[in-house]
C-alpha cells in the first residue's frame, strides 16, 4: 500500500516517525518535517520518494546508501547530523532522570579511518557477491569500494572477489570476510560456511594471494578449524607506543584515531596513581594509562590478557594482566578502595553489576566509555545514586553514518 505521510520526528535509529490510520511508520533515510511516499508493510514503511524535503536533507557521498544497510545517516546535514547524535545522548540520559546533565558537541573522527570490517560473501544468479545486507533483509548488497572504511582495506575488496570465485562455485555457497587494518599490515580472516574444498592447487592459490598483496596474515577457517594460509609478520596494533599482538578478528576500537581520542578525552587527573583498567581487552586504554601510575588490568579474554601481559614484560610497562569476568564476579567496593582512577570500557551490555559496587566505593575519578548510550544511561544514574557527580560526557562519533554514537564520561567522588 502507498501512502504519503509526514514526518514528525526521529527515532533512536535514525529512522523518521509518522503516523498513518492510527499506526506509527517507521520510515529510514528520512527527516523531521519532510513529507514522504511510501509504500507500508505493518510498521516498516519503504521510501519511495521525498515529495518535500528538509532544509537539512543532504546528497549522499555513497552511491551505496539507500540499499546497502551499512549506513543509515548520510541524507543529513553535518549540523543536522551531529545534534541528532548529541540529542541521542541527552535523550538517553533524560530518560534515566540525568536531564540536567549538559552533553558536549559530539566530536567527528575522519570518514574514511575504520580499520576494521565483516563482509558476507555468496554465490548468487553465476557469480560472487561480496558485501552488506541491505536493511533488515538477508539481500546481499554487492559492493566494490565502503565510502568508511580505511583506503588500505577498501583496494583490497575487489581482488577478495574475484579470489573467492574459485571457492563459493555453487548456489548457496556463502562466505564470512573480517578485514582488519593492524600496524603491521591488513589481516585477512576468511571463514567459508559451505565452499569448495581447500586442496593442495588452491593452498597455493591463497598463499600467492597473500603474498601478492602484502598481506600480514591470512587465515581460513573452516568446519571450525582456522588454517593459517600465510604469516609474513606478527599482526600488531600500537596502544600508547606499546605494540601488542592482535587475534584474527579480535575486537578494536573502530580506528586508531578512536583509540587516541577516547583516550585524550578521558582526562586523568594525577601522576604516579593506582589505576584500575576494567574490561581492558588488550590494552587500548592500560598502556596510555601507564604514564600515570601503575595499573591493574581486569580482563576475562584470556588471549587477549596473554598478549597484554607479553607486551608489558616486553617493553617494561607497569601494567599488571588479571582475569576476571567483572560480570559474574564485579570487583567489590573494598576491592576498588585501593584506587585513585578506575577507567571502565564494557561491551554494548554495560557494567550494571560492576557499577553498583562502584557506586559504593570511594574512588575519586572514574572514567567510563561506552558504546551504547542506553546501558551508559543505566550505569550512570547507579553511579549519581551511590554518590558520584557526573562532570562531563563527551560524544565521539567513531561509526560515521551509522546511528551509534560512543561517549566518554567522567564521574568524580
């Protein structure tokens, strides 16, 4: 069914509010105060045209965007676009009764700086298909360059195609490509759901591939096995001039300039401190960290707490490796007591257990990162609750056209 409706506000994900027969439509790639055609599945609704835009409607830079569902915000004005994040937060934090909190202008990374992506790939209608899905659909978008990511992976995707057109040979069969960008090099990790089988011909194929662009490593993995296809150095990524060795496929901060500005935008406050470092992965924050005191790391990524630990030993760093699952088992307040700072960086589900004994403590400063306003929200009003001020809450917009939006925050006691 076609309708025109008009659109009235904005949603968490960016997509445009209308209502239509007392339904609300749920309509992307639009802005508030345009009047939209759209054709109307139950509450999605599919763009069709913009009869009026809005002051703040913009040319996309992607020829991409509109089907490919990587992006969700590049019909907006830079203005428009950065207060909708910044509004984000505020939104966020007012629902969880922090209104009164001021939210910084939201801080801009570079777009084409992400180090790191995963593309499906499928053998589709005769050929290879290397891509995203388009949004909220299994269509898979064929894509020959990301307006996102970093030049260094994006010269690589075209030649990744053609290369699995000897392995995906066959209707259904599908591919998984995680690409990271490391100090040392791209790291390839190509893992095959249903394939051709690997001979001794095609091992070579792959290992020339690598070669022949320079690749630091490539890995295979298939039937649950990672068969690494060629090693030319240690993959590495450099955390406070430290160079700890990276896993394929392991977790990082979107680009190095991210790693950087959350970093910068913490604000330790003191020198030769006892810092706690919670869910530090392998390092991004302990070793910048490192300049003002010593710190303990708390981690329950055992490989990534190896690799951590080996770069501190190596380069004689004050950084201390300790496992912990901070979700089963929070450090206690009296645990926390011992600390000047703690930084705090979790996973999208936030630090709820962790924060109530936090809350409880007496440490004067800690600085909390977040990738999901929603469980930041959560977490900082069980911290204002136990007594601690929040001072400041910075956006950083390090996933550029996507809808997330990452925040750094300092609570003082």
């Amino acid at each position: 069914m076609s309708v025109t409706v008009k659109i009235e506000s904005l949603g968490a994900q960016g997509d445009g509010i209308a209502h239509h027969e007392g339904r609300t439509l749920y309509v992307p790639y639009t802005l508030s105060g345009e009047t939209v055609e759209v054709d109307v599945k139950g509450k999605q609704a599919v763009l069709k045209k913009v009869v009026e835009p809005a002051p703040e409607r913009a040319e996309a830079p992607c020829p991409h965007f509109g089907v490919c569902g990587g992006c969700a915000l590049q019909h907006m004005s830079e203005e428009a676009y950065k207060t909708f994040k910044q509004q984000k937060v505020h939104h966020a934090l007012q629902a969880a009764g922090l209104d009164a909190v001021a939210v910084e202008e939201v801080q801009l990374l570079p777009i084409s700086s992400r180090r790191r992506t995963v593309l499906k790939a499928a053998y589709m209608k005769g050929k290879v298909q290397l891509g995203y899905y388009q949004k909220k659909t299994h269509n898979l978008i064929n894509i020959t360059s990301c307006l996102v990511l970093d030049p260094a992976i994006n010269t690589l995707l075209e030649a990744i195609q053609k290369l699995l057109n000897s392995l995906l040979t066959k209707q259904k069969h599908t591919a998984e490509v995680s690409l990271t960008l490391t100090d040392s090099g791209v790291d390839l990790l190509l893992t095959l759901e249903k394939a051709a089988e690997i001979d001794l011909v095609m091992r070579e194929k792959l290992a020339a591939f690598a070669a022949a662009h320079k690749l630091v490593r490539f890995v295979v993995k298939h039937s649950g096995f990672e068969d690494p296809i060629a090693m030319h150095s240690i993959p590495v990524v450099n955390f406070g001039f430290v160079p700890v060795e990276v896993s394929s496929g392991c977790f990082l901060q979107a680009s190095k300039m991210a790693d950087e500005m959350l970093f910068d935008l913490m604000d330790i406050q003191g020198k030769n401190l006892k810092i706690a470092d919670l869910f530090c992965g392998r390092g991004t924050f302990s070793f910048p960290l490192a300049d003002y005191g010593t710190v303990d790391a708390y981690e329950a990524d055992r490989i990534a707490l190896q690799a951590m630990q080996q770069a501190a030993r190596q380069h004689k760093k004050p950084v201390e490796a300790i496992y912990l699952n901070l979700f089963q088992d929070p450090l206690s307040a009296d645990a926390l007591n011992k600390y000047d700072a703690v930084v705090l960086d979790p996973p999208r589900a936030g630090a709820e257990a962790q924060c109530v004994t936090l809350a409880a403590s007496q440490v004067p400063q800690t600085h909390y990162v977040s990738c999901n306003v929603d469980s930041f929200a959560r977490d900082a009003k069980t911290l204002v609750e136990g007594g601690y001020t929040l001072q400041k809450i910075t956006p950083v917009d390090q996933f550029r056209y996507a809808h997330h939006i990452e925040v750094v925050a300092l609570f003082t006691k």
